[in-house]
C-alpha cells in the first residue's frame, strides 16, 4: 500500500490508470518513467488487458493523451519506447498511427514459445507530435 501511495509523487515515474468509458472499469495502464528533467526524456509504456478492448480506440487515445501531456504540460522533448517483434498490434499503432519512429533493434532480445524476437526501439519527438497534431487535428472537435 505505500507503494501505491508513494506514486503519487513521485517525480521520475508516472503512471496512469486506463478506464473504460461506459463503465469505468479498469482497461489496462499508461506511464511515463525514467523522466529526464535535464534532457526532456521520458520511456513510455503501455498495457491494455483484455482482447475485447482492443480495436476501440482506447490505445490511440491513450498513446495521444500521454504525448499531450509530456509535450504540452511536462514540456519533454522527446518519449521513447520499445515493442516486441510479435506485437504488431502495437507496431501499427505506435508507427502507423501515432508518429513514433524505429530508430533500432535489438536481435534475439526476447523469447517466447521457444524462439528470439527482436526488441524495436521507438521514439519520438515534441516535433513529430506537432506536426502529427498539425495534420489530422487530433484535438479539434
């Protein structure tokens, strides 16, 4: 329980509860961690739980609010994170969807029934937002 509590303000690591719309139920989680104040960086990540969830729309605006918020609150400069190989769910919405870019790999980083994935690092940046914001007017009604 201190732990839970202890989030509250902490400073270096943010993490944030995904709700269902209809019903408020728990959907899965969203951080911020490893927080740079220096250099503007952060590694985000995110969880959504159960398979009927998905194709809803909750990880895009997921994804969408945790950049409003490290760009336009936090004042960040750039977001990192990684995906699995074998997730293309996540590649396609990251990438796709939401503007972060590959900028490398790490062979064999995972294993899963009984082979290596590879770890894709992504990233992306306070411009790159802007200008994904800028072309599909993500926030305008």
């Amino acid at each position: 329980m201190a732990w839970l509590e202890g989030l509250a303000t902490e400073r270096l690591n943010q993490r944030f509860a995904i709700e269902g719309l209809e019903d408020g139920q728990l959907l899965g989680t969203a951080n911020l961690v490893a927080i740079d104040w220096k250099n503007g960086t952060a590694f985000h990540g995110m969880m959504l739980g159960a398979a009927e969830t998905q194709g809803k729309g909750y990880g895009l605006d997921t994804v969408m609010t945790i950049m409003r918020y490290a760009f336009d609150e936090l004042r960040l400069e750039r977001l990192d994170g990684d995906i699995i190989e074998y997730n293309a769910a996540s590649h396609r919405l990251y990438v796709g969807k939401c503007g972060w870019r590959e900028e490398g790999r790490q062979r064999g980083w995972h294993f899963r029934e009984g082979r290596r994935w590879d770890r894709i690092l992504v990233g992306v940046t306070r411009q790159d937002y802007a200008d994904l914001v800028a072309e599909n007017r993500y926030w305008v009604d």
